[in-house]
C-alpha cells in the first residue's frame, strides 16, 4: 500500500508532504545466498552523523524504510537533536533457524562496515535487541559489550507513549483510571507499556502480537499474560483464557478510549479508517497511519499524536543512561518533557484550528534551523556564547549547559563532583529537549 509522509527537502531543509520521499542515499543489500535481504536509508546527512533503529521481519520492504528514516529526521529536529535521520530493515524469512538469523545479522554488518563504523550510529527496533547488534557489532571487529541504555531503550520509548497517554487523557477529560486502552505489539515497548498503563490503572482491553490478537471488554488479566509470554512469547494470545480471539486487523477498529498502534507501517488506512473507534491514536510505533487517512481522522474528532513526538523517548532515555543518569531521573525528565509537549500541541491545534501533525512539522523545521546556526556559530564559541546568552536573555541556561558537559567529562572516581552536577544538566537537558516550545510564546 502507498502512503504518504512528511519530506524532508534537502536543499531548503523544509519538511513538506510528499508521496516519495527522497533521501540521500539508499543502499539495497543483496549477495547470492540470501538474496536482497537489506535495506539502508540514510535520509539527511548534512550534520555529518545519522542514527536510527535497524529493524528484523519477514515482511520489510524498501518503501517502509524509506518513511521510517525519514521520521528520524523529524523525530531528531523535534525533539532538538542535531543528528541526521537514517534507518535499516532486515527481511527475515519466518521460520529461519537461529543459527541462520546470526548469519544474516553478521553478513549485514559485514556489508555495511563502511559506513556503520564512520557514519551511522544503530539502535535497535522491531526484531532487533542488544542480542542481534551485539552480532552486528561482532562482524563490525567492534567490542561486544552492551551498554545499559541499549536493554532500557524499550522501557524508555515505552515511557514517552504513557507520558503521551497521561497528556491527551488530560486535555479530553478521559480519567485514566476510568479508560481502556488496545496496544498493538507486545515486544520490548509494548510489554513495558502495558506495564506502565497497568500500573496507572488503565484498563487494556485488546493486545496483539505477531501471532494473533485478544479482547476482553471487561480487560485483560494482565499477570496472566506476563506469566505465559514468559514461557510461551508471541504465541501468548493463543494460550490465554477468558477472552476473546480476533483477527489482528479487528484490534484497530474495537470501540476504545486509547488506540496504541505499536508495530508494522501503516495499520491505519483507507480500508479502514472510517471503521476506527478510538478517541485518540497514540502511537508506539512510527508511521502507523497512511497520510491519506490523517484528514479523515481529524474530520471525524479523531485525536492523533504524531508518532515522532509519542514514541521519541527511547532515544534520550537510551543516551542519558550510557551517560550515567540515573533510570528513574531518566523516565521523570521524560514523562516531564514528552507530557508537555503533548499537552501544548493539544493546545496549539485547538486554538489555531490546525492538526498536530502540521504543528509538530512546523517545530521541527524551527529547530533544525536554529541548531544548523548555533552549530556553525560554535567554531567560534565567544561568538557562539554571546549569542546564546542574548537569546536567552540570562546566564542560567548557559551555565547549566557548561554542566551538562562537565558531567559527562568528570571521571567517575569523581562520583560527588556528578551528584552535584546532575540537577543542573538534568535542567539542561529538559530545557534543550523542549526546543522551539521554551521558546515560543504561544505555550
């Protein structure tokens, strides 16, 4: 199916909707064995780094790729992070042996050794845990330790999507305590979700995987099914009791508060867009609404949050983590910056009568120009540093961004120096997050 997604034009550095995006470079991995088993999709390069997950399935086509790594390129200037967008998929044939998938991960790394070790930085995503890139990694000759943040970054996204949840039950008068909620995908994010909204009290009464899907109107038993995907994993739906079976495309169209698209591209569509229940689509997962559908949602009362503004804490959670900040200072800093941006996106889209979407893509542009400015005005950072104190119009911001960087310098013998530091960097770091919203006047 066809769709269509923000694009990010390069000479301009405009977002605009177009049908095809065209990145900077694609690369199709084929060789005789495997056959064409791999995509790379670097979207725009000009801050000379790129990042983005490399996801693993049976059915990754070129074209989902190409839409994915150019969200990263939203997802990054939204949330105020000079870094390129990229992305890789991987085709996994089901039923592939393990012996056989490691192959595949290591003839990846292989192929692509140029460039990951110089220009792409991967992450993680659907299919694809610290156990396959520590694979990746070894057919790279890169050293196989794992850091903490690349276990955490499911927890992390996860806490964006709940901090999302908590924002629009907020501004629509839905009591979480008192709303149901249907999740597509139970991998890293969706198990860790449903966790969180379990937790908060929300009642989920629908849940897919790969092998199937759940309803219960009266909501799931939630231990139950920890307990079986435990030993059972996606298979899961198909083992527990006192629900219903449902086909996996009838998840999306069941009559519920929050809709939580979590997994493959484009779920929601021309087919059955007009079949949709659901007060609000908060998505766990990047392109999950085809862009002929967007409009349809919204003329119907529909609240969609943009996927690159829900799912975006995986990323800072991941980093902040690998640099020493604490987990629970990270899903804090987190529900505390996701939470606003999505409460003032809300706010922003009734008053100017505008989708989120538009405003969310408008941000984004704002920010990648600014940091594109102050990233040239470093090279001569007196320069640099007199301006960012006139753009502030106060010494503050300056001086918690010196100790942003002082934290991640100060060894860790140096253990009280970083306690003392990290109040501060924290404050950076959620001012800096924030982007063009700590410095609009319309919030």
């Amino acid at each position: 199916m066809k769709s269509k997604i923000n694009s990010f034009h390069q000479e301009t550095k405009e977002y605009r909707f177009e049908k095809n995006p065209i990145p900077q470079l694609e690369i199709i991995l084929r060789d005789k064995e495997f056959g064409e088993f791999g995509y790379l999709v670097i979207d725009n390069l000009e801050p000379g780094r790129c990042a983005g997950g490399i996801r693993m399935a049976s059915d990754i086509t070129r074209e989902e790729v190409v839409h994915l790594a150019r969200v990263m390129s939203l997802k990054f200037a939204f949330r105020n992070s000079y870094m390129g967008g990229a992305k890789a998929g991987i085709v996994y044939p089901r039923g592939t042996s393990i012996q056989k998938k490691s192959e595949i991960l290591e003839r990846f790394g292989e192929k692509l050794a140029p460039i990951l070790n110089t220009l792409y930085y991967p992450g993680g995503d659907l299919g694809v845990g610290a156990d396959e890139l520590k694979t990746i990694n070894r057919a790279l000759g890169k050293e196989t330790e794992i850091l903490p943040g690349d276990y955490k970054a499911g927890l992390f996204t996860a806490g964006g999507v709940f901090s999302s949840i908590c924002a629009v039950c907020e501004k629509m008068d839905m009591n979480l305590q008192k709303s149901t909620v249907a999740i597509e995908g139970y991998g890293n994010v969706g198990r860790a979700l449903v966790r969180l909204i379990h937790q908060g009290g929300g009642k989920i009464i629908g849940l897919s995987t790969e092998c199937g899907a759940i309803y219960n109107p009266k909501g799931l038993n939630i231990g139950q099914i920890e307990n079986l995907r435990e030993k059972y994993g996606d298979e899961v739906v198909n083992k527990i009791k006192e629900c219903e079976k449902i086909p996996k495309p009838d998840l999306f169209t069941l009559k519920t508060d929050i809709l939580v698209p979590g997994a493959r591209p484009w779920v929601i569509n021309m087919d059955n867009v007009s079949q949709i229940q659901a007060r609000a689509i908060v998505p766990a997962a990047n392109i999950p609404i085809a862009h002929d559908a967007l409009p349809i949602l919204a003329q119907r009362g529909i609240l969609f949050v943009p996927d690159f503004v829900s799912s975006g804490g995986g990323i800072m959670g991941s980093n902040l983590l690998n640099s020493g900040f604490s987990e629970d200072k990270i899903m804090h800093l987190i529900s505390k910056s996701i939470g606003r941006k999505v409460k003032s996106l809300i706010d922003i889209s009734r008053r100017q009568q505008r989708s989120m979407m538009d405003i969310a893509v408008e941000i984004a542009n704002k920010n990648y120009r600014q940091m594109k400015k102050n990233h040239e005005l470093k090279r001569k950072k007196i320069k640099w540093l007199w301006e960012k104190i006139k753009e502030e119009k106060r010494l503050i911001p300056v001086l918690e961004g010196a100790s942003f960087r002082l934290f991640l310098r100060a060894p860790e013998r140096l253990g009280f120096l970083k306690k003392m530091l990290q109040p501060m960097a924290l404050d950076y770091i959620y001012r800096n997050s924030l982007g063009e919203f700590s410095r609009t006047s319309q919030i």
